[in-house]
C-alpha cells in the first residue's frame, strides 16, 4: 500500500495528470490494484494499492514526467505493507 500526502494539490492538476496518462496509455498501470484520491483538509490524499513495492517504483519513472509537467509538488510517499483487504466481492481477503 502506498499513501501520499500532497499539499497545494489541486483538484485541476490531479485531474489534468490523470488525463495525460490515459492520452498515452496508461491508464492502467501494470501492477496498481487501486487508486484512490481526495481531498483532507488542504493536502490531496493518495491511496494506491500495488502487487508489489517493485511495480509501484517502475512506473513511478513514467509517472513522475507528467508530474513535473504540471508542477505538483514533491512529497515522499509512504510504503506500507498490507496486512488485509475487505472486498465485499471477495469471501476471503486476506493478504
């Protein structure tokens, strides 16, 4: 799991990075499982689960252009391993 915290972010620059990767066909980036991003108070808040660590620093190399492009600001992200997963799809989740 890997979580970033951005200050400053806006919600025109997410969506505008988001929009460039899928015009060069990422939009589905080998390895992530889930994204999800929003608002917490003045930071975007980033939640991404990855099959693995090594994935998520690959296409950190694709992404981290688009970012730049768009000047979001730099932040390190946290790593964390996932212990369990509740997917109400899923009668077994775990990890």
């Amino acid at each position: 799991m890997v979580q970033f915290t951005i200050p400053g972010l806006t919600a025109a620059q997410y969506d505008k990075v988001w929009e460039e990767l899928r015009e060069a066909g990422h939009e589905n980036p080998r390895g992530m499982m889930h994204h999800y991003g929003g608002y917490v108070g003045n930071n975007w808040l980033i939640i991404e689960i990855w099959e693995s660590e090594e994935l998520f620093t690959e296409f950190g190399k694709t992404l981290t252009p688009f970012l730049d492009k768009h000047a979001v600001p730099k932040t390190q992200p946290i790593i964390l391993d996932l212990h369990y997963i509740y997917d109400h799809s899923s009668a077994d989740s775990s990890v």
